[in-house]
C-alpha cells in the first residue's frame, strides 16, 4: 500500500467505489462538490452510473429505487441539502433499504454559509424526516478515517438495511492528508445475493419494498421491528476512542470530526504544561456511545468536569448530559457560522474549566 | 523533529495553494505527516487565497492554526493578517514585488524575495510561488531540497514536463535566497 496525497471529499469518492458502490445521485453544493465531481470520471471507470439529478429531492428518491433493486448506491450533499433529502430518508428507513449519505456540513441555519460547521449533529442523530426512524451516524476526523469510515457505512448499510450518514465537517472534505486504500483492483465486491430485492421474480415469491401500513396493528408491529433493529444496533455499533493520558485526569474533553484534532492539540500543549486533560472522541455519533463516554466520565479525579467543544451552539452536549445523568458538572464551549475554535481558544477554556474544578 | 507549519498566503492565482501542495508531497514522501488545509471561503474570488500545511513525525492535531512556525506571504493583505500570529523566532518569507514594507518582526528572520525577477530569470515568470517555496524551503530545510524537486517533476510530469525544469530552477534560485538570508541572520547573532 503506497500513500497518496488526496483532498477528503476526493478519498470518499474513492473509497466509495473501493466499498463496490456503483450508483451516485446527487446536486452540487459547497463545500462537497468534489465528491460528484470525482465520481463522474471515476464510476464510468467501474461500468457505474453517476446522475446529476434535478435537486437533492430527486436524488435521495433515486438512491432509494437503486436501493430498492439492489444496488449498492449513495449519495453526498451538504447540510441545506441534507435537509431537502429529510423525506427520502424517512422513506429508506421505512422500507428497510441500504445506503449511505454524505453530510459534509457547513454553517447554518438557511442558506447559511459555505465554511465549516458541526451544527447538523441534531438533524443526524435525532433524525431528518418524520417517523420513528434512526440512521447510523459516522463521524471521521481525518482523511484517512473518512476513507476507513467510508467503507464501514457500506458494510453497515447492508447489515443493517439501513441508511447510514457519514457525518463531516467541511475541512475534512477540503483538506488534503496522505491516504492509503486496501490492495485490490480498484472496485469493491459486489452486493451479495439477498431476499429483499426487487427485480424480475423467476418464479420466486414477490417481494414489496413500501412504507404504507393503513392497518394500525401492522404499523406497530413493523415500529417494534425497526425499534429491535436499532436497539441491537445501539447495542453493537458503538464507536469511540479515548485518550486518558498517563495517571489519571482531571478534566475530560468531549468533541467529535475535525474539532477533536483541534482539541486534541490543546490537550498535548496543556499536558506539557504539567495539567492533566482527557480526551473523548465518539466516532459514532448514533449509536452514541453512551457507556463508553459514562465509564470516561466516572473515571475523571475528584469532581473534576466535562468539557464538550463543538463548532454549532451547542448539540453533542445534549448527549454528554445524558451520559452524565447528573453526575458531573457539564461544560460547553462552541462557536458557528463557520468560525472555527483554535487550539488556543480551546486551551484557555479547558483551563478555565480546570481553574472552576480546583476553586 | 516534532512538528512545524507554515501559511502560504498570497492573491488567488499566485499559486500559493500549489505551493503547498508540492510542499506537502515532498514530506509525504520523507515519510512525515503531512496536512493541506486551504482557505475555502469566499474570499478566494479575487482576494486573498492561502493554505496552511502542516508536517510532524508523529499524527497531525489541529490542521488549523492560529499561530506559526513560518509565513510566506506574496501580497500585503497577507502580510498584515498574518505576519503578527507568526510564533517569536519563526520566519517570514516575503515578496518583495507586491510587499515594500517592513513586517516589523524583529524577533523573527525575514527572508525578502525579488520573486518576479528571480522567476523572469529563471525562464518562468508565473513561476514566482516556486521562488518563494524555494526560499522558505532554504531557509528552514522543513523538508529535504531533492524531495520538493521530486515533488516538482511529479507535478509537471506528462504534457506539463517541458515546464518542470525552469519550476526547478526558479525553486532554486529562492532556495539560494534563503539559505543567504538566514546565513545573513546568523552572522548578525554572532
């Protein structure tokens, strides 16, 4: 495996068709234009298809009926899109269909503005349209773990038949890093046989792909299906990392995608310094990794707090609360609108959080 | 070595974003990490455009930052914005074309670079961002020079070959201003 210097948004169209997708609908919008743009080339490479659909209302629906026939198939947008695609996404998840949606996410709300931005975490991890309905969230705070990631929301897609986004903030999509692919010729495996697929029957039982139960017991029954679904997903798909340092701490920071690299920055310089910060990084952001983050909690020193650093006002905090459950002080620091928070602005702030654990 | 950084920023269409990026191949492969976060706002149409690349040893923290190790600046916008967040004893790459004055960071070494001139002789005239990498890259060594000039052929490699070898030579010619320059610098510490 060699490396290759390649722009994020890039790497996931990459790694995409390494994953064996073969379909792409979409509608261009900063800043995740080069997803499509490298798809065009790169899928009629494979024997693909790449559609440039009339809005991102279209696409989402055209990745549903791929999905519907058994193709492995996605799409990318940015966040006033990923709103636009809410209804779709309802519908996949009804219908028990795999695929896998990028949200490379910039500042809202409205139309907002094009620089980088966390402020989607609600939409993502509480749902987009209507219905009781959960998607796999995956959020990469590298190039390099976009691509991994990538490959993931696949494997998950069809595990699950279930959607799964994969959740990043505009830098990782703009910003080049080294990236290495697995060996092989370029194209993923094909999607393996199933009993869900729509297609010519042969003889075969039919099959229905539909979201519509006018019969209110049928409707419970498939809500309690999708629910078992998602606690056993909840159970299973958990993802996190945490770096405790050496010999305990007495603070713990909690930030997710590229704002973990900025606070991870701010925790090496105040390690240095002599002061003792942890680091939580979920990486799924649903299933969130509500033990994971519980057992770093309960391990902080005395009754030292819990920072959680976003770029939005204030979403992934709602989660740490509810790791907590009370038990911790819960601190929150953030910014929007495509500002970003530096390592120093985060180290002034763990500081403070510090200085009110030792007061 | 830990780590270091550097802004290249410039107007759109300097090649400050390919300055960087051949930058950011030769330490890719010294085997280094590397990270290539450009300026994406709207300011690149038609203001100022710059990327911040970072190369370390170990993997890469915060791809952004607020404070330098070195700055290499080809307008004065970006000299203005940027010359006061460069760290103490960090280094100023300047183009002297578009900058008349003085960053006024003693605490720093400046490098000045007569770039349009250097690229004019050097047979490339748009080759002034391959001057100003050369003179950073001269005056700190971040990177091995043979590496970048790798980078460079990779870069003008097919149709584009016939321009590599005035890019190398225009690399050059700031990697002497450079090295002179903190040569300069250290004789006036001795």
């Amino acid at each position: 495996m060699t490396k290759i210097l390649m722009k994020g948004n890039e790497a996931l169209g990459e790694a995409a068709v390494r994953a064996g997708c073969v379909h792409f609908f979409g509608y261009p919008i900063t800043p995740q234009t080069e997803i499509p743009e490298y798809l065009v080339k790169r899928l009629a490479q494979v024997g693909g298809t790449f559609v440039q659909a009339e809005s991102e209302i279209a696409a989402i629906h055209m990745v549903m009926g791929a999905s519907g026939v058994g193709v492995r198939c996605m799409t990318s947008s940015s966040s006033p899109g990923i709103s636009l695609m809410a209804e779709g996404m309802s519908y996949i998840a009804a219908c028990e269909l795999p695929c896998v949606v990028v949200n490379m996410m910039r500042a809202g709300p409205g139309l907002g503005g094009i620089l980088p931005a966390q402020s989607d975490y609600h939409q993502a991890t509480r749902g987009h349209g209507h219905g009781d309905y959960q998607v796999i969230v995956l959020a990469p705070s590298s190039v390099q773990e976009a691509v991994d990631l990538m490959g993931l929301a696949f494997e998950l897609a069809e595990r699950w038949r279930n959607p799964v986004m994969v959740c990043a903030d505009g830098m990782i999509g703009q910003m080049m890093e080294p990236v290495e692919f697995a060996d092989g010729d370029g194209r993923g495996p094909p999607m393996p046989p199933n009993d869900w697929a729509l297609g010519v029957r042969e003889g075969r039982r039919r099959r229905i792909v539909n979201s519509l139960y006018l019969s209110p017991e049928e409707l419970l029954a498939h809500n309690r299906k999708l629910k078992a679904k998602y606690d056993a997903i909840a159970a299973t798909e958990r993802r996190s990392e945490l770096d405790a340092g050496a010999g305990g701490y007495d603070v713990l920071v909690v930030a997710f995608g590229t704002m973990a690299r900025i606070c991870r920055t701010a925790v090496d310089e105040l390690r240095a310094e002599g002061l003792r910060p942890a680091l939580f990084r979920p990486i799924s952001l649903k299933p969130f990794p509500y033990p994971e983050l519980r057992r770093a909690l309960d391990a902080i020193d005395g009754d030292g707090p819990v920072l959680a650093v976003e770029m939005s006002m204030g979403q992934m905090v709602d989660d740490v609360r509810l790791a907590a459950e009370g038990t911790r002080r819960v601190l929150f620091h953030g910014t929007a609108g495509g500002v970003v928070p530096s390592p120093d602005d985060v180290a002034a702030e763990i500081r403070a959080a510090l200085g009110a654990a030792v007061a | 070595m830990r780590g270091t950084d550097v802004l290249f920023a410039g107007f759109g269409g300097q090649g400050m974003l390919l300055a960087g990026k051949l930058l950011a191949h030769a330490a890719m492969a010294e085997g280094l990490e590397v990270s290539w976060l450009p300026s994406y706002g709207p300011e690149m149409r038609g203001g100022t455009a710059n990327v911040t690349v970072c190369l370390a040893s170990e993997p890469i923290g915060s791809p952004l930052l607020t404070r330098h190790a070195a700055l290499v600046a080809m307008n004065l916008p970006s000299l203005e914005k940027f010359a006061p967040r460069v760290r103490p004893g960090g280094v100023i790459v300047l183009d002297t074309t578009l900058i008349e004055r003085d960053p006024e960071r003693p605490d720093c070494t400046v490098v000045r670079v007569d770039a349009r001139r250097l690229a004019r002789e050097a047979g490339v005239e748009r080759a002034q961002n391959l001057v100003m990498l050369g003179a950073y890259a001269g005056a700190t060594h971040a990177v091995p020079l043979a590496a970048v000039e790798t980078a460079i052929h990779g870069e003008f490699s097919g149709e584009k070959a016939r321009f590599a070898p005035a890019n190398v030579a225009a690399f050059r010619a700031g990697v002497a201003v450079g090295a002179d320059a903190v040569a300069a610098a250290a004789g006036r510490d001795a």
